[in-house]
C-alpha cells in the first residue's frame, strides 16, 4: 500500500473529500489528521466502516438529504480498496468482542498444525459414529446430550465422556423403543410436570410398591427392592437356556420350581400383569394421565408412557434414567463407541503433549495481555483461562477480568456488562482498546496490505492512558505489516502524537470551507504556539494575538493588577483610555516581559490606537478571498473585534453608566444592564452570540487553545458582521 486514494462526496456529513496518502512518497506508514468537532472525523471513520463491513446495511450515505447520491471511491494503489483489509478502531465502540479473533493465534502455528492433523481423523470418526447414534437414539443433539449427561467437569470434549460411557457398556442390556426427547426434552418440560406433580407420581410409586410386598415373585425390600427391572435383567441373563441346561433350577420363595427361561417368563409376566391392572394403580396413573391431557407441549410423553406405565417408576430419578437411557442406547452400539474410545485414547497423549507444549510456550497472547496490564491504569486485571480449550475444543477465548480497589487486598471478578458499569469513561475505553488489540495482533498474519484507522482513540483528559495508546500506535508505526490514518479532534492528542511519531509532514488539520469540501491543511501549531508567535511578532495579525497571550502571562507571573496587565485589558474591553492607547504603548509591554524582543523592529504604524489597529485588521480578514479557516490569529481577532464592537454600542445606550465600575466580567455585566435597560430590543440575539463565541477565543492560553481550532472561522466573521451592524 504505497498510495491509498480517498474520494468521497455525501458520506455522513462530509460534502466533498478528495486526497492521495502517499506513503511510500513520505516514507511513512502513518497519517495524522486533526479534525475539528463537526468537520470530518465521525463521518471519514464510519464511511471506512462501512467499506469493511462490506453489506447493504453500512453503505455510506447522507443520512438528513437522502436524495444526494454519494460517492466512496477508495483505491490502494489504484484498485479498490479489500473490504477485509480495513479495520476501523473507535474506543467507544462496545460491539467488538477481540477474544474471537484471540482464538486465532493462542499458539504457534506448528502446535495447531499438529492438533489439527490429529483432529482431522478424530472428527471423521465423530460425526460417523454421532450419525449412527442419532439413528438409534432419535435425539435432536445427540453430540450436546450426551456431554451433557456424562461430564464431569467443564474441560470434558465429547471423546472424554464416550471414554467414559465405553466403560459401563454390557451385551445384556435393557432395550428403549421410545423417542429421546419424548421424554428428555431440551425444554425441561418433562422433568418440570414431574416435579409439580410429584404427589401424583409419588402416589404410583407407593401403589408400585405395596403390589410388590405382595406378589409371590418381586419384592419391595427398601432400596434393594426387587421388581420389575431387575426381573427383566435376569430373563435376559438366561434368555438362551445354557443356565438350566447346565442342570441349575430357579426355587421361589412360595417353592415353585422353574427349570426353562420360557416357565420364569410366563411368571414374570404373570406378576406385572397383576400389578399393571392393579385398579388402584391403574387410578393413580390415570391421575397423571389426565394432568398430562392439559398439557398439549407434553403429548408425545404422554404417549409414551401410556404404553409402558412403569416408566414412571424409572422416572422418579430422572437424571439417572437419563443416563441409563444413553447407555442402553451406546450398547446398541457398543462396537461402534469402543472403537471410538480406543481412537481417541490411542490419539490422547499426542494431543496433551500439544497442549502442555502451547502452556509453556511464550505465547502472543500472553505479550498482549500482561503489556496491556502494565501499561494502562486501570482498576482491572485481565486473565484468559482456558487456554487449553482453545486449542482443545476450538472454543472462544474466555477474557476474565479482575477489578480491585486500592482500599482492598483481594480483587473481585467480574464479567463484562457488571465490569463496564463501574468504569470511568476513560477506563472503558481503555477497556474497548483491548478488545482491538486483538483484532490487530490477527491481523498480522494477513496476506492482503492492511489499513488501520484510529477514531479518536484517547479520551481528552485521560492523561494517564493517552500515554498507553500512543506506545502502542508507534509500535504499529515502526511496524511494515500497516498503514495507519489517525484522525482526533484532541489537539493534545494531535500535538503529543506528532511529536512522538515524528509526523512533522504527515500531520494535517481539516477544515470544510462554505461549500461542505473538506480540505486538509499541513499541521500548524504542532510546537507552543507561543515560541511561534514571539518569533513571528512583525506579523499584525500575530501582535493582535499576542495580547491575550502576553495578558495570560503577566496573570501567572506578576498580577492582574499591575500597570502593565490593565493595559493590555483595555485592548479587549472599551475602557476610559479607549483612544489613547496605541500599538507603541503595546509593544512596550511585550518588550517589558520578553527581553529577546528589545531588539525587535515591527513595520507597524505605532502611533495608531491599538483599537483602530484591530479593527482595521479585522476588517481586512473580512475582505480576504479562500479565508484560510485553520490559523489562530483570524479568529482570535475576530473575536476581540466583535467583542469590542458590541461593548461600543451597549455603552452609548447606557450613558449614566460608570464604567470603572465594572471590575470584572465587563462585557456579560454591559450585558446584564442593557437588557435592564432596553428589554425589547432588537440586538440581544446579536449580543447573546458574542457572549457566548468569543470569551474562549480572547482569554486563551499556550497550552489549551482547542475551543480556537473547533471553532469555524466562517462562524466568527458571521458574528463580527452582526456585531457592526449593531445601531
């Protein structure tokens, strides 16, 4: 990716956008823009968005004129633009879960080539072996029930619990004709109607037991009761007769001799007769029947058990039934499930050799999280804890996070949502970074060119963290595997990242001019702006400027008393010596406070009131064709002109007011008394708007002047304009 060209017209809010990153050309893989609320960065990140994304839904538009026809050609290196090769990272986006794309790179390539290959024949045999067992079974998820009804931890795979079963497998077992989820629904239905009807069923059980006490063949001794289940295991025992035929005989208890399978079958058979058409049995189980005639959901176990009511008796301990099903249904396929245990066991040792191996590798991941864990200051620690799953099972990486307090020894986990609720605003982004850190590290093994785009990715006054993130930005920076776009509208951000990045000529700031284009201008004010403008001092505009800055100093350094600080405060409020202070007197004070400008020579008429001196220059500005919307000292006189010219007018409508009076705050206490005083005027919109513009533009500083750059130039002549026509 050595140019990547970017032409857009009615994505969002940008009108028009048309520019080359010329990569290769400055040598560079990265692009600093510095985006003014309002101007372009939102909408710029979500059009790449919707480019990666790649579907109807996130194709960019103007959302408010749905009419105008948008454009988003983005080429690199003259062919459009991979859709996979865009990420887009916004630290306030809490839709992207990184642990999926952990699962990607958790161990090294020649671990997972091994895992795989033996997985390969594994789940070959799986999916023959689960086709056989759904044909016996009939269950919607054989492969989920059986984990299910087998596990006895969360790390068992389905070949641990088909080891395990193997071992209980007998040629002699009870056969099921019914359907699985007839009676084990995934629903729980059945096992909840058994449990609110437990009475009903309980009822039966006891009738079942007492036809026991009193039959000549089953009996009911406590929890060796012998009924009808154990008699069934015998006949199937001595089902082929090698048992009497060898010269043994049954004896029951009443002195009955039974010398062939066929004489203890009819007995059998005699007694649950007996028992099956029981009258009050029979009530007690249509007692549950009819609860069952109400429950539509339950019609096929209703089914079921009409055909065979001793499997209530089964029922009473459904979890165990429940296994006992499953095994009955493996022993229809007992070769079939023991050839399976036998695969996995012979594979088994390779396999936990893979896994100790990945444990004790240094692992990517692991970089990952421990760096994040040093670097941001945050109340949480981050964990993955089941590494070996991940290669094991190919299941999604497990993120924990441990949150703790200073106050408190012990850290407490906690998942996401609870985690999130209890984060700053600057942690949380902290938060949603990681998540892209992930994305990132899985994007390296890429083979397409990728392009990262940063959305204003440190939060303003998140000082601690903003450190954090631009480490990690120059690590991708140094790193050939990207090329990064990073837009904000923190100019500290701008400034810090700049500077650290060596991005001198790679640094843009955006403006939109009246036509909606967006226009990108080579980065300004990357160094203090102060240092620029004591340097810069013959420009007019940057004099004018720098009495707010000059102002500021002398209010850190000296008093907001001395002469010299009164003096430079007439030059932004109308005061008794409107008239009389001139730029002379001006450049004075500079050369006061700053010895480097005593040998300082200005071209400017220093006989002129300072007052008409700015004014004459706003006017100027006014008449300027292409106004550039970026520099500073347009606006920082824009907005001293309008402020002087709408104090001019309020005090020639308040002419018994004593001017000297007002110490502080002079312009919103002119304010207070021309609204006393003319209620119904006119011109409070007007003067409303030079309140509320221009204060953060006049009292600024070297080191925050943000609300300058946000603000649009276009704004400030529009208020410089009304202020003049106030009359």
């Amino acid at each position: 990716m050595d140019r990547l060209s970017v032409e857009l017209e009615n994505c969002y809010g940008i009108g028009k956008f048309k520019f080359d990153f010329e990569f290769s050309r400055n040598k560079s893989n990265t692009f600093l823009i510095y985006a003014p609320n309002g101007t372009m960065k939102t909408s710029f990140a979500k059009t790449f968005d919707g480019l990666a994304k790649n579907d109807s839904a996130s194709i960019p538009c103007d959302r408010v004129y749905k009419d105008r026809v948008s454009k988003y050609n983005v080429l690199n290196d003259d062919q459009p633009i991979l859709p996979e090769s865009i990420l887009v990272i916004n630290a306030e986006n809490d839709t992207v879960d990184g642990s999926e794309k952990l699962s990607s790179f958790i161990a090294s390539k020649e671990l997972k080539t091994r895992h795989d290959a033996i997985y390969k024949d594994l789940d070959v045999s799986k999916k023959e072996f689960i086709k056989r067992l759904k044909g016996v079974s009939r269950s919607n998820d054989c492969e989920g029930e059986v984990l299910e009804t087998f596990s006895e931890s969360s790390h068992d795979s389905f070949f641990d619990v088909i080891v395990r079963a193997s071992k209980l497998l007998s040629d002699k077992y009870e056969k099921y004709e019914f359907k699985y989820n007839s009676v084990f629904d995934k629903a729980d239905k059945v096992k909840d109607f058994l449990f609110k009807n437990r009475d009903e069923v309980e009822n039966y059980m006891s009738g079942y037991k007492k036809l026991l006490s009193e039959s000549r063949f089953f009996k009911d001794i406590g929890e060796k009761s012998f009924g009808t289940i154990q008699a069934n295991e015998i006949l199937k025992s001595i089902e082929d007769d090698s048992f009497f035929n060898a010269g043994h005989k049954f004896v029951l208890e009443d002195g009955t001799e039974v010398k062939d399978s066929a004489h203890l079958r009819t007995i059998v058979q005699h007694e649950i007769d007996n028992i099956v058409n029981d009258n009050l049995l029979k009530d007690s189980f249509n007692r549950v029947d009819k609860a069952l005639s109400n429950n539509a959901p339950l019609k096929e176990f209703k089914n079921v058990i009409e055909k065979d009511n001793l499997l209530l008796i089964e029922l009473k301990d459904y979890e165990g039934f429940k296994q006992k099903v499953w095994i009955s249904f493996l022993c229809e396929l007992k070769a079939d499930t023991e050839a399976l245990a036998h695969l996995y066991l012979s594979k088994k040792e390779e396999l936990e050799k893979i896994i100790n191996e990945a444990k004790t590798e240094s692992a990517l991941w692991k970089h990952i999280i421990d760096t994040f864990n040093a670097r941001f200051f945050v109340p949480f620690k981050v964990m993955l804890t089941n590494q070996d799953d991940i290669i094991l099972k190919k299941q999604k990486a497990n993120l924990e996070f441990h949150y703790f307090d200073n106050s408190e020894l012990s850290s407490v986990k906690k998942e996401k949502g609870e985690l999130l609720e209890v984060l700053s605003r600057g942690e949380r982004r902290a938060y949603f970074i990681l998540q892209f850190l992930f994305e990132i590290e899985s994007k390296k093994s890429s083979q397409v060119d990728q392009l990262l785009v940063f959305d204003d990715v440190a939060d303003s006054f998140d000082y601690k963290n903003k450190y954090a993130i631009i480490e990690y930005i120059n690590e991708l920076h140094l790193s050939d595997k990207f090329k990064i776009l990073i837009l904000t509208h923190n100019f500290d951000f701008y400034r810090t990242i700049s500077s650290r990045l060596g991005l001198n000529r790679k640094s843009f700031i955006a403006f939109k001019d009246d036509q909606r284009n967006i226009l990108l201008k080579d980065g300004l004010y990357r160094d203090d702006i102060f240092k620029s403008y004591l340097r810069t001092v013959k420009n007019p505009k940057v004099f004018i400027s720098l009495i707010s800055f000059v102002r500021n100093i002398i209010d850190y350094t000296d008093s907001n008393h001395c002469e010299d600080y009164n003096i430079l405060t007439s030059c932004l409020h109308v005061k008794e010596n409107f008239n009389t202070v001139s730029v002379g007197r001006i450049f004075e004070v500079y050369k006061n406070r700053f010895s480097k400008l005593n040998e300082t020579d200005i071209e400017i008429d220093l006989t002129m009131s300072i007052h008409e001196f700015i004014f004459k220059t706003a006017d100027e500005i006014l008449s300027e064709q292409n106004i550039d919307g970026i520099i500073l000292e347009n606006k920082i006189i824009l907005a001293i002109a309008s402020r002087l010219k709408a104090e001019q007018y309020m005090i020639t409508k308040l002419p018994n007011l004593d001017l000297n009076s007002l110490e502080y705050n002079q312009t919103r206490e002119l304010t207070k008394e021309y609204k006393k005083e003319h209620p119904n005027s006119t011109n409070h919109e007007i003067i409303g708007r030079v309140n509320l513009m221009t204060p953060e533009n006049i009292h600024v500083n070297s080191f925050m002047y943000e609300p300058l750059l946000d603000m649009s130039v276009l704004h400030l002549i529009d208020t410089y304009k009304k202020a003049l026509s106030l009359n």
